[in-house]
C-alpha cells in the first residue's frame, strides 16, 4: 500500500522550530539513548487529507463512518458506528535492534474525544502489534493510505480506545538497516519502549489513561502481542500491568511452523517470510550461515539481506523476479509435497537450496520436537534456523490474564494449527479453560448462545460474496479466497471479537 509521509515532514519542522529555527516554541527535544525515550514531547499531530475539502486535524465521526462505508460498503455494521473523534500523533522513540544494538522507531497514538461518554474521560489503552509488511515506508500514522490503522483507528480509537501502535525498528525512518522479523525478545522491548515513550506524551496531547492496558496484534503482530504480554508478565512485572491479551492469526508455534514448511508444507508467502526471518535471526544471533548463498539460491541470493523491508510491494517483488512467488523448494527436492495442495510450492526457479532444506530435515529427523503437545520444545536442535525457531517459540509460558486466540481455521498463511497447538499447550500448562477463548471465524456458530455467533455469519457472508465475485469475473474462487483470506477476510472480524473481548474483560 502506498505510503505518505505526511508526519515526516511535520516532525522535520517541528524540530526545526524547537531548534529556533520557526516562530513559535516548538516540542521538548530529548536525546538520551535510555529505551522508551520520547524524542519529541509532544509528538507531532497528523493531519488526515480529505478526499475533498481540508485535512482535518480532527477526524470527526460522521465524516470517518462516511468513508468507511465508501470504501467499503457496510464496514460499520461491523466495526459499529464511529462514536468518537479521532487525534492522531506521529511519535519517535528509543528502543534496540535484535543484537541489543540502540536503535530507534516510529509509531501511531490515536486519542479519542468528544461527547460521547464512551470518548472522555479515563481511557483503557490497546498496545497493537501490525501484521508483516515489505515496505519499510510503512506508518501506522498514516490513516489515509495504511488500511490496517484505518481498521484500527475505526475498531478502537473510534469507539473510545487510546492507540498505541509502533511502526517497528527497520521501519519508516528508523536507523536500524534490518528488520527483527519474529524475534520474540525485541520485538516485545520494541512494543515496550512505543508505550513507554507514549505514556510520556499522554498528558501534553490530551490522552486519559484509565490504567487499563489491553494488549492485541494480527499476523506477525499476533506473535508479537504474546510475546509482548509475556515479557510483561516475566520481566516487566513492577511496571506494566496487562488486563487482556488478544492474539489474531499469530505464527506463535514457531517450530512447529518452521518444522511443516520445511517437511513439505509452505505457507502462502513464505517466500517472502524466510527472507525475512532468515535475516532477522543472523543480524540478532548469528550463526545461521557464513553467507546468504548457503540458504538461497544464488540468483537470489545477492542482496536479500537489504531486500527487506525496501520499496517493493509483495507483487512487485515477484514481478521484477527478486523472488520467486511460490516455488518455494526445488521441484525434485525429497520429501516431495504433503499433500497435493503444496504442490504448488515446489518448482522451477525456487528459493530455498535443496542442500540447505536436507541440512534442516537432517536435524529435525535426528533431534524431533514438538513430540509431545504439553511440552513441545523438549528438544535439543542442532541446526541454527531450528535453533532460533525453539527460541522463539511462545510455547514455553503461561498467561497470567484472560486470552483470547482468534483466525481461521483455513488460513493457507499461518496455519491455524499454530493457534491450536498454544491453546493446547496453555491448557495443558494450567490456564483455566474459563480464561481462554479460541475463534475459528471460518467454523459454524455451535449453538444460538454461541459468543461468537455474529463473526462466524459474518465471516461467511464475506467469503460467500468474495466467491460469487470471482465466478462473476470468471476466476476460480477457490484461489480468490485463499488470495484474500489471510490479509482481508480474516482482519475485521478478529479484530471485531477482539474488541467485544477486551469490553467484556474490562467492564468486569
């Protein structure tokens, strides 16, 4: 998605004007390195572009339903009808890389406002974790083109939740030259430091917070968002307090994850995922190869360690041949598919060396995990990417708070085999049934009482029209859903039942 940076610009002059050079007194600058800094004080307010008329430094409610609904007709039956206006700030913070090297990163905070009691005063916060993105322009303080801060701005800040939503290092304008895809320990210090650095800015920007912090993410942010309340609940214990924990369509599973894809089971995208773990975890641990020719193949190979995020879209990166869009391992390379559905990801042009997947399979056939589903990581991998992928694997704590796990169960991106297999785990840990809630969207509601009757309808219709849209158009609807699944269909009602999670959590 195309990316404007409006908040840029805002920020370069704001310093500027702190500095003396504009007439007015500008915000605090401070440049201490300690993690959570806040660079600006008060962050820079973001003006939203209009289609017609002015940017509006306010997002009113009935304009903000108006284009919902424009853009996609009946959103708001969904996400509820906007009730609050919207202020969105761009903020700079402090944080470090995947080796622990200082670092920094950008962000979203939405405030709401306005008459409705659901919009002042004390205020519960969401910390929300962004699912993958290739493009490292990408800003979640940019609701004019960024479709999943709209979709967070509409579920939450517009019916009455700050926002806190970090950028991630590697992103944006952060310094950092790679991104710590999936690694567990930064990604929960990055999410950290935004909220620290966000609590800074509460009281100069207009922001209540009612002290009760809820904590969600999709996809990547799925992972991240556990990983996030587990460091929390482990190392941040005296600082953070966490009321509910949300994880939507999450690789929280990681060696499971990682043991299926390489064992015959590619995800959709996954050939753009292993770059980016792959990368993650040599610049954060090492040791996964002496060079990226060991892994890719070489006409690959050279230059994907900067290739991602960068300034292709994920169709442009298949287009322009930088990677390949499903041949994900070589057409002869043993074991073939698990079934014939990952056929398609064995063929000509692929990306994974053959020597390297045999090096994995080696491992995992002598050193197995997830044997046993109540202890999963009991295991000893010798390979690094196996290594890494055990460490980084949630699978090896309790939640202390109420947890909801939302996806599909047909996701062809993060197999829902992930969700169920941490569910498992967590129940067979000693978290209370009555404290987790696991949602399929893509299942039928099981009785009228069913809590989560509305998703499921509502999931069904949604894909029903994407099919008859496609037998319209004469494409097989079978690849248009599965095109759309993970990054369109499944989001809003996830997030939808996610939002209806955290009120019934909060008004306990």
């Amino acid at each position: 998605m195309r990316q404007i940076h409006v908040a840029l610009g805002l920020l370069s002059a704001a310093v500027l004007s702190a500095c003396g050079g504009g007439g007015s007194a500008g915000p605090v600058i401070d440049n201490t390195p300690a993690r959570g800094t806040l660079v600006a004080n008060p962050p820079i307010l973001v003006p939203i572009p209009q289609a017609n008329g002015p940017a509006l430094t306010k997002l009113d409610p009935a304009v903000f339903k108006a284009s919902l609904d424009a853009a996609k007709p009946g959103l708001t039956q969904l996400t509820g009808a906007p009730k609050c206006e919207i202020t969105t700030y761009y903020m700079k913070y402090t944080t470090v890389g995947g080796a622990n090297e200082a670092t920094d990163a950008t962000g979203a905070i939405m405030v709401p406002s306005g008459s409705d009691p659901a919009c002042s005063g004390p205020r519960p916060v969401i910390l929300y974790a962004h699912g993958t993105t290739v493009e490292k322009s990408f800003n979640m303080a940019n609701l004019r083109d960024n479709a999943e801060a709209t979709l967070l701005a509409a579920m939450y800040a517009a019916q009455g939740f700050i926002v806190v939503a970090p950028n991630y290092a590697g992103y944006d304008t952060s310094a950092l030259t790679y991104h710590p895809y999936l690694n567990a320990e930064q990604q929960a210090n990055d999410m950290v430091d935004s909220l620290r650095a966000a609590r800074k800015a509460f009281a100069t920007i207009g922001a209540q917070d009612s002290g009760k912090l809820v904590i969600g993410g999709y996809s990547q942010g799925g992972h991240v968002a556990m990983a996030t309340q587990r460091a929390m609940q482990t190392t941040y214990a005296s600082e953070f307090k966490v009321s509910a924990l949300a994880g939507m369509s999450g690789p929280y599973a990681m060696s499971l994850l990682g043991d299926a894809t390489f064992a015959g089971s590619p995800n959709a995208g996954g050939t753009v995922f292993i770059p980016l773990i792959t990368t993650s975890w040599q610049k954060s641990y090492g040791g996964l190869y002496s060079s990226p020719n060991e892994v890719f193949e070489d006409k690959y190979a050279s230059g994907i360690e900067t290739l991602l995020p960068g300034a292709l879209t994920f169709n442009d990166l298949f287009t322009t041949g930088k990677l390949p869009a499903y041949a994900m391992f070589a057409k002869d390379s043993l074991p073939g598919p698990s079934s014939p559905a990952f056929g398609i990801f064995f063929g000509d042009g692929n990306l994974v060396k053959t020597s390297y997947r045999n090096t994995y399979l080696a491992d995992a056939q002598k050193n197995p995990c997830n044997v046993n589903p109540a202890d999963p990581l009991s295991c000893t991998p010798a390979n690094p990417f196996r290594k890494a992928g055990v460490k980084n694997d949630l699978r090896n704590y309790v939640p202390n708070v109420p947890v909801l796990l939302c996806g599909g169960g047909n996701d062809p991106t993060v197999f829902f085999a992930s969700t169920q297999a941490t569910a498992g785990f967590f129940l067979a840990k000693g978290l209370p049934a009555a404290a987790l809630a696991v949602l399929d969207v893509d299942s039928a509601p099981t009785s009228a009482a069913d809590p989560f009757a509305v998703a499921k309808v509502g999931f069904a219709q949604s894909k029903a029209a994407a099919i008859n849209a496609a037998i319209a158009a004469k494409q097989d609807p079978a690849t248009a859903v599965a095109s759309l699944y993970h990054g369109t269909l499944v989001p809003p009602f996830c997030n939808a039942a996610a939002r209806a999670f955290f009120q019934q959590v909060l008004a306990k």
